[in-house]
C-alpha cells in the first residue's frame, strides 16, 4: 500500500471509529422525558433572577450573601495557595530533566495522575467525613485535588526549560540549589504564576459548588434555597456567583496578561 492510500485508509479508519464511539455514547443516554412542571419551574427561576431577594445580600443579625461569597473567595485563595506550594516538589519529582533516574520520575508522573483521577467533589466527600462538614473539609478538597493539575503543568513546564545555563553554573561552583535558584526558577516563574492563577479561577468555580455538598461557601444557601423553592433567594445567590466569578476572571486576565 502506497503512502497515500495508506493515509486516506487511516483516516477512513478513525472516522468510523469515532462514529461508532458517538453512536454507543448517544444509544446508552436515557430517554428525555419533559414533566409537566418543567415550564412552571423554569419560569418560577427566571421571574427569581429578575426580581430577586436584595434583601439577603447584607443582614447583620446573620448569614448573608456577601459573607458566603467572601467564604467561597477564602475557600478557593487557600485551596490555590496549598496546591501552589505542595505542587512544587511533585513537579520537580516527576520531572525528567531534574530526576536523572527516569523510573522515579514516573513515579512522580503517576502520582500527579492518580490525583488528577478523582475530581473535587470526591476529594470533598472523603473530607467531609474525615474533618466534617464545613469551609475547612472544602479548602482540603481544593488543595489536594489541585495539586494534580498544577504539579502536571508545572511539571512538563520544567522540561522543556533550557539547562544550558545550569551547566554554566555548575562549572563555576555553583551548589545544586544556587543552579536551580538562578538558573531555572527565572525561566519557569511566569508560566508557574499563570499556571497558579489560572487554577485559581477553576477553585472559584469548584468552590461555589462544593457548598452544595457540606463543603462550605455559597453552595449551602443555594442547595437550601432550591429544595424550599425560594426563586428569589435563588436568583440573588446566582446573581452573585456572577458577579464574583465575572470579576475574578477580569481581574486575573489583567495579572496573567502581564506575567506573559
């Protein structure tokens, strides 16, 4: 079989392939049945968004929306920060160019991946039953489920960087941590921070849903608010999340546009 016959085979073969993996996908998904309630419901949260419970935003006798918004906020600031610090030495651990000894190396590799497995809500399920419900079972979560992500990251970040410059120090009498100071954390620290903040606006995002389970933050409210059909109190807390996440992606955009 000639070149190109053999490419438009391989072609043909991967099409049919992925036709057959979206036809048994679709085959397995349930009927779709609308209940009689849909519209009524869907109507009942919009009418919540726009007129919503202004009065939940702020209440100093007790819970309000900006004190769980501000919750979630701290909830994910230290998720990010633990996995930003524990990360590091999982990335340099898996990373080929730092371990010469390339089955340590994949040690560290399956690790980060092992971690990566298992998504937030688990890591907050076994928290919660480990330390109990609450805002601190959530930033373990956080921590723990992000150092799989960033320390993957960081980690192929770390191979590709030019060691040229470490050779250089080493030859003058440069000691290991000195090389690694000098000549490798200037080279990887943009994309290290850009890796980190972009982590942090996907904590945000998990944050306001952990609270759905226990796990503290903004969460909470609205699980309670949906199950005694409070559209109102829905539509401020949704309102809100908005609000915070919108900002929090502005605000990071302007951060990582100046660290590229």
């Amino acid at each position: 079989m000639n070149p190109q016959k053999k490419k438009i085979f391989t072609r043909f073969v991967v099409v049919i392939t992925l036709m057959l993996i979206y036809i048994w996908a679709f085959a397995g998904l349930p009927t779709i049945e609308v209940k009689e309630t849909s519209g009524q419901i869907v109507k009942a949260i919009f009418e919540g968004l726009i007129s919503p419970d202004w009065d939940y935003v702020y209440d100093p006798a007790g819970e309000d929306l900006l004190r769980k918004l501000i919750e979630t906020l701290a909830i994910a600031i230290l998720g990010t920060f633990i996995a930003a610090v524990l990360c590091i030495p999982f990335a340099l651990f898996a990373a080929r160019n730092i371990v010469k000894s390339r089955a340590i190396s994949q040690v560290g590799k399956f690790i980060l991946s092992f971690i990566r497995v298992f998504p937030d809500i688990i890591f907050a399920l076994l928290f919660i039953k480990a330390v109990g419900p609450g805002s601190f079972s959530g930033v373990l979560a956080l921590g723990i489920s992000s150092i799989g992500m960033l320390g993957k990251l960081f980690s192929d970040d770390v191979e590709s960087v030019n060691l040229s410059t470490t050779e250089a120090l080493i030859a003058t009498g440069a000691n290991p941590i000195k090389t690694l100071w000098f000549a490798v954390v200037p080279q990887i620290l943009p994309s290290y921070l850009n890796f980190v903040m972009y982590r942090f606006e996907v904590n945000i995002r998990a944050a306001s849903i952990l609270g759905i389970i226990g796990a503290g933050g903004i969460g909470t409210p609205l699980i309670f608010a949906l199950q005694v059909r409070d559209w109102e109190r829905v539509g401020i807390i949704l309102l809100g999340i908005i609000i915070m996440i919108t900002l929090v992606d502005f605000v990071s955009g302007k951060i990582r546009a100046k660290l590229v």
